[in-house]
C-alpha cells in the first residue's frame, strides 16, 4: 500500500499540484507519502475537519492558481466535504479529491462504510473517475488534474478500489507538468464583438470569477482604458484588477455602493468576462435584462444560463480581451463621441461620489464595523491576502470604497453557495499557499463559530492568521430581514457566547476587543505582529444593531 500511495504523491506532484489536505486515515495514506517526499513543492496540511479541509483547499487553489488535492476516504469523510467543494466548484477552484472505496466483497452487501461517492459527487464536481485497475492509476491522476484546471476550473475525483492499494504499485507514468489549455474565438466572431463595442454608447465590463481564474486584469484593464468602459467585478471576480483605477466601480449587484447603481441602470453594452451572471450579481439591476450582452467564457454552458448574448465568445479570458482591445484599436476612432463623454463624466462624477461618501470613515462609536475597515485597510495596505465571509456586517467588506482593494492583494470569498464557516478554513490554506504575506479573515461570529477546527489547524501549523470577527451574538442577516417583517428574532440571538479571549490565548494567540479608534489601530498592529510569528490573532469588534451594509438595505429594506 505504501508504494501506492507514493506513486499518487509523486504523480500529483509532477501534474504541478501545490498542497494535499485531509485528515490522517487509519492505515497510512496519501498525507503520510506526501510529508516522506523530499520535494517542498507539494505540502502535506493535515487538519481536524473534512468540511475545513476542503475550504482550505480552495484557498490555497485561489491564492497559488495550482491544483490542490483533497484526500478522503469513503464514508462520512466524503460527504462531510461536499459544502466547500460545492463553493470551490462555484469559485473555479481547481481541486482534485483522491478518495478510497471500500473492498469489492462489500459493496451492496451492507460493507462498511459503503457510500456511492460518485452520486455525491455529481452535482459538484467536473469528472469521477474509478480506479479498479492498477493500470488505470497514473492516467485517472492526470486526468482528473487535467480536468481540475481546463476548461472551467473545477472539482474532479479519483476514487481508489480497495484492492488497487493492496496490489503492487504499477510504474510511473510518463507527463509532466499538466498545462492549462487556452484558445481563442474564431476571427469572425471577434470581429463582430467588436463592431458591437465600437457602436456601445454607454459600455460597461464586468469580471467574474473566470476572469480571476485566468489572470486577465491586465488585458481587461488596457482593454477598458481603450473602450472607455467604466469596470466592476463580481465577489468572486473581485482582486483581479486594481480597485483604485479611475475605471474601477468595486462590485456589481448586491455588494454595489450607492451612488454606483445610477451608472448600471444607464447601460447599452455589456462585456461580461468570466461569470454566469448569477442572482448576486443581478441583485438590483433590472434594466439587465435590456443591455446588449457580450459574453465572454471558457466554458460554453455558461452563455444563456441567465440571460442571452448577442454575441458569445468562447475562449480563454486574458487572449480574448486582448485580441478584442486589438480589433477594437483599428475602430476606436467611430465610437459615439458627445454620448460616450457624457457617459464617462457620468461614472465618474458617481465614483468620486461615492469616494466623498467613504473618505473619512465614521468614527468608531457610529459605526464600529467601517473604521474597523479602515483600520485593516491602513495597517495592513496593499499585499495581504483577505478573506472573506457572508454574514451580515462583513458585508460592508464587499462594497467599495468603504474597503478597497489593490494590485497586490489577493481575495479569497465564498462562491455563489455563500456557506458560512468558509473564510478561517479557506485562510489556512491561503496562508500555507503564501506564508510570506498576512492574512487577514474578515467574519461573523456565527461564521467563527463553525470554524473551530481551522482555527486549532492553524495554530497546530503555526500558520499566523488575522481574524477580525464582528461580534452581534448571532445570525446577523436573518435577524435584521426578520426586524424588517415585525417576526420573532429569539432564535437569531446566542445565548451562549463563544470565549473568544480564551480560545484564542488557549491556542498560543493574541486577543483584544479595541472600543474607539486608537484602541482599534494598536490592536491590528499588535495582531499583525503576532500574524508575523507564526501565532493566532483574534480582535473582537462589536457591531451597531442598524449598521447595516448598503446593498442589503438598498435591496431589502428602506432606500438609502
């Protein structure tokens, strides 16, 4: 069995994946042969929660851009990681889960811990590929990397047969590095894009999680900047470009800040990059329906999913931007000229609207929440990794300018599952990705509350993460939508609190609770130092009950 598991590590390993996750399994296994190898490339991160270990996976995925292996076993294991690997699925993280299957003889016959793992997995992952042969190892690793970064990024699984790992282990395959493919749309197609953004009047691009995935800010900035297209991303798309460009709008749908959504209201043409449209992005934006889309993707089932393009262009991100800004420089000079001032003097005199709004933030007793941000945003500047939640007040995180981010800052969010409990798991894995840099994690209690195990994996692994929590004593959103209907919110409120001083002290880490502003600076240098070391920073900040973030209150309850 040891040789088996070898040839795995080595194989995933020369495919280029960057970490294997999981949790240590009876017999040893595949963590066991990746901490024996002497190749630093690929990390061993054993952790104490399925369900943690798959966020962690995608946080590495997203920070480093390479394949991260999850290794289970058949039974709970599998279907305890199905959350994450449902948000690394939404998020195009490449994540390739090696499990194990119970022995023929029990399979249909009550064998213990028989699961079907394929069913499972259907509704999340790209590919399941079984292994009932010695021979078939090495290629259903490949495969399933391969399938893991193609096309849209994804999830994948490799089911191991029992009897393969007590068999010899076959020799190694012949490969290599498994490389991302990218193509470009046929040259007619192109064309006509083209023609369609040379006739745009009041034009606008948004990014997506794909756009992220195939690193094409560079290509859509220069292209925006030619097109004189104001930008925004969605959640997952957010990081890909620069927030403090005089193009950038911060992000679409729900997480857009007021005065912004007067500019997508106003759109003719839109050049999506990278995203289905999903309801989030959507949120408050029922003019969409009117816009003349351009789509742009690598995966062809995701044009129509909601609404239906004009033109749709199948291929890599970053080459077909910048094959369209190429085209489109021959027809720059035939765009409507008084129209499309007016429009870029509209969206701009919005964006620094919303800049005057968010350029001093509140102070902290009106609104503890934003000066908290500000004060993430001033001690840490731009090249920290952060992390992101979905409960209530870390909305405020979404919307920019209140946080904006940089060039050099990479951002890890959930998908469009939104599940709670992601950001500290996926943050261990960003910061096994990139320990050079802080990670900061911006959460709820309740979120904090289902991260437990990520928390104790990351102290284990001396992994210094910052975890600014905001503390209203329970489930914020379904609270404030239930303050908006007259309902009962008893149930949203905790009546037993976390001792977050304790847990965090008790794992060899720092705490504090800052209540104004100087107190709130010191404690996020003090927890940036203790990041820096290796040890567990926890700073507890205490929301106003009516702070709530823009877009939930423009969308849901009384116009701002």
């Amino acid at each position: 069995m040891t040789g088996v598991w070898d040839l795995v590590a080595a194989t995933l390993a020369e495919a280029g994946c960057g970490v294997v996750v999981g949790l240590p399994s009876d017999e040893p296994g595949l963590l066991d042969a990746v901490r024996r190898r002497p190749d630093p490339a690929l990390a061993a991160v054993a952790v104490r929660d399925q369900r943690a270990g798959a966020c962690a996976a995608v946080g590495h995925a997203v920070v480093s851009g390479r394949p991260a292996v999850l290794a289970l076993t058949s039974g709970p294991p599998f279907p305890n990681a199905l959350t994450g690997l449902l948000e690394g699925a939404s998020l195009c993280a490449p994540v390739v889960v090696v499990t194990t299957r119970i022995p023929a003889s029990g399979l249909g016959r009550g064998g213990f811990q028989e699961v079907d793992q394929a069913a499972l997995a259907r509704p999340v992952a790209k590919a399941h590929l079984l292994v009932d042969d010695p021979d078939r190892l090495v290629w259903a690793l490949r495969r399933a990397v391969h399938l893991a970064v193609n096309g849209r990024p994804g999830v994948t699984v490799v089911e191991i047969a029992d009897e393969v790992l007590h068999r010899p282990a076959p020799p190694p395959g012949q490969g290599g590095l498994v490389r991302r493919l990218r193509a470009l749309p046929p040259g007619p197609e192109l064309e006509r894009a083209a023609e369609l953004l040379a006739g745009a009047e009041r034009p606008l691009i948004l990014l997506g999680g794909g756009a992220r995935a195939a690193e094409a800010g560079r290509a859509a900035i220069a292209l925006a900047e030619r097109w004189q297209a104001p930008v925004l991303t969605t959640a997952a798309g957010r990081g890909v470009i620069d927030e403090g460009h005089p193009l950038a709008l911060g992000l679409a749908g729900l997480y857009l800040t007021p005065p912004l959504d007067l500019v997508t209201c106003d759109v003719d043409v839109l050049l999506a990059v990278g995203t289905r449209l999903e309801e989030t992005a959507r949120m408050g934006w029922p003019e969409l329906d009117a816009v003349r889309l351009l789509h742009v993707d690598c995966d062809p089932e995701a044009f129509g999913t909601s609404l239906e393009p004009v033109q749709a262009l199948l291929g890599d991100a970053a080459l077909t931007l910048a094959a369209l800004d190429e085209r489109f420089a021959t027809r720059a000079g035939r765009t409507a000229g008084k129209n499309r001032a007016n429009w870029l003097d509209q969206a701009a005199r919005l964006r620094q609207a919303a800049l005057d709004d968010h350029a001093a933030p509140p102070p902290f007793d009106q609104s503890p929440v934003r000066a908290t941000l500000a004060a993430v945003a001033e001690v840490f500047g731009d090249g920290a990794v952060l992390v992101q939640e979905n409960g209530l007040n870390d909305l405020w995180s979404y919307h920019w300018p209140v946080l904006s981010v940089g060039a050099r800052t990479s951002v890890v969010v959930p998908g469009e599952q939104t599940m709670m409990g992601f950001g500290v798991a996926a943050a261990l894995g960003a910061a096994v990705a990139d320990p050079g840099r802080p990670t900061v994690v911006l959460c709820g209690d309740g979120a904090l509350t289902m991260s437990l195990p990520a928390l104790a994996s990351a102290a284990e692994l001396r992994r210094g993460l910052v975890v600014v929590v905001f503390d209203n004593a329970g489930f914020g959103w379904p609270r404030w939508l239930r303050g908006q209907e007259g309902a009962p919110d008893e149930l949203t409120r905790f009546q037993a609190r976390l001792p977050l001083d304790a847990i965090a002290t008790g794992l060899g880490g720092t705490y504090a609770a800052p209540a104004g502003d100087a107190g709130l600076r010191e404690a996020m240098r003090k927890a940036r130092k203790a990041a820096a070391d290796g040890r567990l920073a926890i700073v507890t900040v205490q929301p106003r009950e009516d702070d709530v973030p823009a877009g939930v209150r423009r969308l849901f309850g009384t116009a701002l």
